[in-house]
C-alpha cells in the first residue's frame, strides 16, 4: 500500500536542462537564483550579437551559469568518491568544499554587462567614460555583485549562514570566481597549498581547463548547431589529486590528468577555435558587434552604459534590454541618442557594413586603434574614414603557447609524468595561434574600390 503520508519536504529544485538534463539544485542555491541580481541573466545572451547570424543562438547566462554549477559540483563529488573508493587514498573534499565550489560556478558570471563579451571587449576599449588603467572584468562584477545581493536578500543570508557559508567561505568563492592570482596566495596561504584544486575548476587560469568551458562548449555548439566530440563525464573519471611542485618549490595538491586524456584535451581546445573561427568571431558577428557598439558609445552618457560597473543598484538593470531602451526613447533633437537609433534600426533591417576582405596581421601594428586602421588604410590607399578594422585571433586558448603546457598528468598508478607531444606531433598545428585584420567599408559606394584594394594585395599579405 502506498504512504500519502510525507514524512519530510525536499528544499532543493530539479531543473531540466538542454543540455545535462534534469538536475538537482541545493536549496542554497536556489535562494540565489530567485533574486533580481541573478535573473537578470536570462536577459544576457550567452553569445552577445550572435543571435543576429545563429538563430538557434538563443540560449542566456542563465541557464550557462546553472549548468557551470553542476558540473563543479558533479567534478568535485566525483573526485572524492573516486579517491576513497578507488584510488584508496582518501582526499580532505568537505560537504562545504562542493558546496561553495557549486557557488562559485553558479555566481561566476554575475558580472556580465549587455551582450555579454561585446560589454567587456569592444565595447570598453573604446568607452571615453571609463579609466582603462582600471582594468575591469566581468570575473571581478561578479564578485561585486555576489557581495551586493547577499546585502539585498535576506532569504540568501538566512540560507548561507543555515549551511555554514560564513565569511571566510565567501572570500574562498570569491576567489574561486577570480581564479589563481597573487592575491589568493597571499590571503589564501594555507588554502592554496592544501586545496589549489579548487581553484582548477570554476576558473582554471594555469591551463584554461574548467567547468565554464566544459559547459560554454557543449552548450554553445549545441545551440550554433556545431559538433561536440569532447566528452567532459569521461574528464572527470580520469583526472586525480596529487601532490606536486609549484614555482616556489613547494608541494601543493594539483588535478593531474591521466596521461591517456591528452588527445581528447587537445580536442577540447580544437573545438575552441573552431567556436572562435566559425561563431563567436564569424564576419558578420563582428559587423553587427561595431553598429551596437557605436551605438552603445553614443548612448553611454544618457543610459550609464559604463557607469553600471561602479553602481550595483544600476548593474542589476543593465542587460541587453538596453538595445531597445534606446530604441525607444522619445527624442526630437538631432543629437546623439538619434544617432543611435538609426544605427539600432540598420541592424535590424540588416543594414550592414560591407565586408571587403581580410589581411595578414603581420602587416600592420597588433594593437587596434587609430594607428591600425591609418596602416591599414595606408596598405590599401584608401581613406581611412571609409573603413572600419576588426582584428581576428583564433588560438587554443593560450596564445601563441601550447595549451597543455601547464597541464599536470600522470599515469594509471598516479606518478606524475611529462605530455607526449611527440607522440601527436603530425596531429598538432605548427603554430597555435593565427591573426587577420578584418575589413568593412562604411561608405556607399566605396565598397567595390576596396574590395579591389585588398584583392590586389600580395599573396603572403592576403
């Protein structure tokens, strides 16, 4: 006979997802995400202007950031169930440990402006209002605004102190969020020598191999319609902890791979490029990137586009609903807001810039700016006013480096080892970078004279 009787309510949620499925939410972390300051992440797209060229691209921060969150979870649980019944060599992975980990990869991305990467790329290098010598990133917004919301909603403080998330746990995640920099080591001394594991999976700055990317990748191709051969379930079941030397000759605890895995980790960053080269930096995604962006750079002043950063209350409005804000805001002088507008009205006809071709980075200066486009101009003998440039790099994730480099590996019976590179020699690119200067003609007419230009180029410049 069957009980209708429940002895005791779960407080967690199940969400399905489109890309794990149905998982289980601790209720900690669910008192984060029914807050204004996470919400606003369904109105991020994870893509930026992507949207405009795939429109399969239609997935959110949101739901990225829940998904990150599960796969730390799931790597760290998985880590210390294989150490204590397989390995047979138990590693300290408290309750808490999981916990704050499954945080710091549900809050890493908080601090992500309008149309994500275009906020924080184009958009700020070229913003007048704000101080470069600042530096800012969306990894240090998120820690910001993770502070901010825990000050605004008393149902997360209730919760974070009910689960014994106390301050020092907050800086732990907080730091987890920033990933490996002096400043953990300094504040996090004991921390990082005997649990620097923890910094490798929300945000693994040595190797870039981390929970965000394993789901940005499955996700993003999932929804650009592009293959994943990577498997991360089959990552976390041969990966270990063991102790090794840091730059200071210390020994500290470190995820080492098995040395079977490097192959499939080269194809982890394979598919990088190919999301780099075929989505993320597609042609017509960097055309529609420099309307909006014009535009966001006429309506900064008016909107606090840039000033969102330094005031949380403004940041947790400040999505990309900012697009049609301007848009819609009744003006009947010819000034800048007008301006924007009809950049914001040719995106959506489809009122492009032309695109005239590409040429080989080398030939002009790498930093873009007035001095790039007057050499490109120059190399084409054009008039500069007639174009605009957009620098595109592909690589593995580390520059000109092999990504593996800072990997650690080791074999079946756990002794550390070197990566065979050798062994995939003929399956590696020469270089694991590549650069090309894109480039679009603003003025009608003048399309057809550059495209000429940049034809008629030599070889090794095209």
């Amino acid at each position: 006979m069957i009980s209708h009787k429940i002895k005791a309510r779960w407080s967690g949620n199940h969400f399905h997802d489109s890309v794990h499925g149905t998982i289980m939410l601790h209720p900690v972390l669910v008192a984060i995400i029914d807050t204004p300051q996470f919400q606003r992440l369904r109105d991020i797209k994870q893509l930026g202007v992507g949207y405009w060229v795939f429109p399969g691209a239609c997935h959110n921060r949101f739901e990225h950031s829940i998904g990150t969150s599960y796969l730390c979870g799931e790597m760290l649980t998985t880590l210390k169930y294989l150490h204590q019944h397989v390995y047979k060599d138990p590693i300290d992975i408290t309750d808490k440990d999981i916990l704050c980990v499954k945080i710091a990869g549900l809050c890493h991305d908080l601090g992500h402006g309008p149309f994500s990467h275009l906020f924080d790329g184009p958009f700020f290098k070229r913003c007048k209002n704000f101080d470069k010598e600042e530096k800012w990133t969306h990894e240090q917004g998120s820690c910001e605004l993770f502070d901010y919301m825990i000050k605004q909603n008393e149902g997360v403080r209730e919760n974070l102190l009910e689960n014994g998330i106390g301050e020092h746990e907050k800086k732990l995640i907080k730091a987890m969020i920033l990933g490996e920099n002096k400043e953990i080591k300094t504040n996090y001394r004991g921390q990082s020598l005997q649990k620097q594991f923890l910094f490798e999976i929300v945000s693994n700055k040595a190797t870039g191999i981390d929970c965000d990317k394993f789901d940005y990748f499955a996700r993003d191709t999932h929804h650009a319609g592009i293959r994943n051969s990577f498997d991360f379930n089959r990552y976390f079941k041969n990966v270990r902890i063991l102790p090794v030397k840091n730059d200071e000759e210390k020994m500290e605890l470190r995820i080492c791979a098995r040395d079977k895995e490097e192959s499939n980790l080269y194809e982890l960053f394979h598919i990088r490029w190919t999301l780099h080269r075929q989505v993320y930096q597609h042609k017509t995604v960097q055309n529609v990137e420099e309307l909006l962006v014009r535009a966001m750079l006429l309506a900064d002043e008016k909107f606090g586009i840039s000033s969102s950063v330094k005031d949380m209350e403004k940041c947790t409005l400040m999505t990309d609903s900012i697009f049609y804000r301007i848009l819609c805001l009744n003006t009947d002088d010819k000034d800048d807001i007008q301006k924007a507008q009809e950049l914001l009205r040719r995106i959506q006809k489809r009122d492009l810039y032309d695109f005239c071709g590409e040429i080989n980075q080398n030939i002009v200066n790498d930093n873009l700016g007035e001095d790039v486009l007057s050499k490109t101009a120059e190399k084409l003998g054009v008039d500069k006013k007639d174009i605009f440039v957009r620098k595109s790099t592909f690589n593995f994730g580390k520059g000109i480096e092999n990504p593996l480099k800072e990997m650690k590996f080791c074999d079946k019976y756990g002794a550390e080892t070197k990566p065979q590179v050798s062994n995939l020699s003929s399956l590696l690119p020469r270089s694991f970078e590549e650069s090309r200067i894109r480039i679009y003609c603003k003025t009608k007419g003048q399309e057809k004279k550059i495209n000429e230009a940049v034809k008629n180029l030599p070889m090794d410049q095209t």
